[in-house]
C-alpha cells in the first residue's frame, strides 16, 4: 500500500473488523492518488479468511491475486463509460449465494463512468443490497456521479502525499526528483508523475516547452499546438493552471499591472475549457485551440 494511504487503510480494516464498515464505501480523492489500490485492497480485506485483514496468504486472498475470486465481481470497461449491461450482470452475479467466504464484493473503479441508465440500474442494488453484499467503489469526479448514489454511500476523502512524501516515494523508486511547478503540475501525486516519465513527449515538462515556443512564437497557431495535444486535452488544462498560477505568483513579486487581466482569463478561459473537455464527445481539439488562441489574444492586448 503507498505511504500516505496506509492510515485510511487501517481505519477501514478497523471498521470492518468491528462490523461497521458500511455495504457502499466510496473513496474519493484525485487522479493520480492511488484509489483504485486501495479498493482492490479493501476488497481483499472483506473477502480474507486470515485473522490479519487482508493476511496476504490465505485461499481468497491468493484467489483475489489471481483475479479469480468467485465472490468478487469487478466491473470494469476500456470504454469511456460503464454500460448498464455491465452493471446489470455484476448485481446479477451477487444475488448468488456467496462459495468461499460468505461475503460478496462487487469493486467499481472510476464509479463516476456509469451511464445514467447504469447509475439507476445500480442504485436499486445499493437500495435493497443482499445479504453479506458490499460496494466498495472509487472515483476521481465524484461531481459526475448522482446525488442519489452519493447519498447512499459512505464517502471517504482521500488526500494527496506531501511534498516530503511524494519526494521520498520517487527517490526510492530511484527516480529522477521533479523540480517543483512539475510536481504542481501533476497534483503533488508521484504516481502521475512517475507515468507522465513513462509518456515521453507527451508529459508535462513536453508541454511547458511546447507552451514556452508558442508564446513566443509569431508563426506556430493554435491549431497545430492544439491538434498534437488533444489526446491530453484535461491534463494540458490543469498544466495550464500550474503555468498560469506561476506566472501569476512571479507577476505579484514584480507589481505587475497585469495581474488581474491574466486572473481573469485564468479564471473565466480555463474553467470554462475545464467543464468543456470532460464532455463525452466533445472536439478537444477545438476547445485547445480556442484556449490557446484567446491567450494569444490575452497575451497581446496586455503589450499594447
């Protein structure tokens, strides 16, 4: 389990050990903070037969570790979205009477991926749940999910690593330390951090030098920086905001005049490509490009 994970671990063993950990648990936390870890963890806990949950070496735990557990049931998609089939088949499997360890667990990574259809094909389960059933889900949006499913799960929020931590993790992975704006770019999470370095020439520090030449460039357009980069149009948005945030805090130390126009278009431009590249079937492309141009625009009116 990742360092700063461990504690809310322990409080979860605890209530479960003590009979309270409730049939629905949520965790809910940032991209990037090891969520899904620790559900397929809790999971394993509520299904272990050891006395030490989860002990690591009894049958379901090993069962759990070679993804063939039969009371855990993981619903799970490459698609952008969980499809009430889906759905409907995992509630389908833990209305059967449990073969090992006479708890059922159904585990949902990235909960707020279900379809509308799906959500209402789940609420009914977390509603009216069978006997020894738990949900242990997770989510990095939770503002995606519905208000009735939130509202019927215990939601447990899960915080980012420290700097010191985040650091500490990397040096021991014998990494490479990020210098600070690129830590604050990936949210403080060593874990995005350490996949942005296996995505070489599409991770943060690819984009800050993208960014840096076309600011300062009079013949790259926002269209050519916009179509490379629309495969990570929600990560170029929130870089942006590291970016933009830095500047922001450099322009304060200098008295600089034009502090508040670029909070503005901080604020008004990129939370409004925020909402928009979230969208399912949204241009992303098209929203860079309009993001890029209006600070291009921003960017000229300010030296006139």
């Amino acid at each position: 389990m990742y360092p700063w994970l461990t504690d809310i671990q322990s409080q979860l063993i605890r209530l479960l050990k003590n009979g309270r950990l409730h049939h629905a648990t949520l965790l809910q936390g940032e991209k990037g903070i090891g969520a899904d870890v620790l559900a397929n963890e809790l999971a394993k806990s509520i299904l272990c037969l050891g006395d030490k949950a989860p002990c690591n070496e009894c049958k379901s735990c090993l069962l759990v570790d070679a993804d063939s557990h039969p009371d855990l049931h993981i619903i799970q998609t490459e698609k952008t979205q969980i499809g009430v089939d889906l759905i409907r088949s995992g509630i389908e499997k833990v209305n059967k009477t449990a073969q090992l360890s006479g708890n059922k667990v159904v585990l949902i990574n990235h909960i707020d991926r279900m379809t509308e259809s799906a959500s209402n094909a789940f609420l009914k389960t977390l509603e009216e749940p069978t006997q020894d059933t738990y949900m242990v889900m997770s989510s990095s949006a939770a503002n995606r999910i519905l208000p009735t499913i939130l509202s019927r799960c215990e939601k447990h929020q899960l915080r980012m690593p420290s700097v010191k931590q985040s650091i500490e993790y990397i040096e021991a992975k014998g990494l490479p330390i990020p210098d600070e704006i690129t830590l604050k770019a990936y949210q403080n999470s060593p874990l995005s951090y350490i996949q942005g370095l296996d995505d070489e020439g599409f991770n943060f520090t690819d984009f800050n030098q993208d960014w840096r030449h076309f600011i300062h460039s009079k013949t790259e357009t926002s269209y050519e920086l916009s179509e490379k980069w629309k495969e990570k149009a929600e990560d170029v948005v929130n870089w942006l905001f590291t970016i933009i945030s830095a500047q922001i805090t450099d322009m304060l130390a200098t008295n600089n005049q034009g502090i508040i126009s670029l909070l503005d278009w901080q604020q008004t431009e990129l939370n409004n490509a925020k909402r928009k590249v979230q969208q399912v079937g949204v241009n992303k492309s098209v929203v860079l490009g309009h993001l890029f141009s209006s600070f291009r625009q921003h960017q000229n009116q300010s030296l006139e």
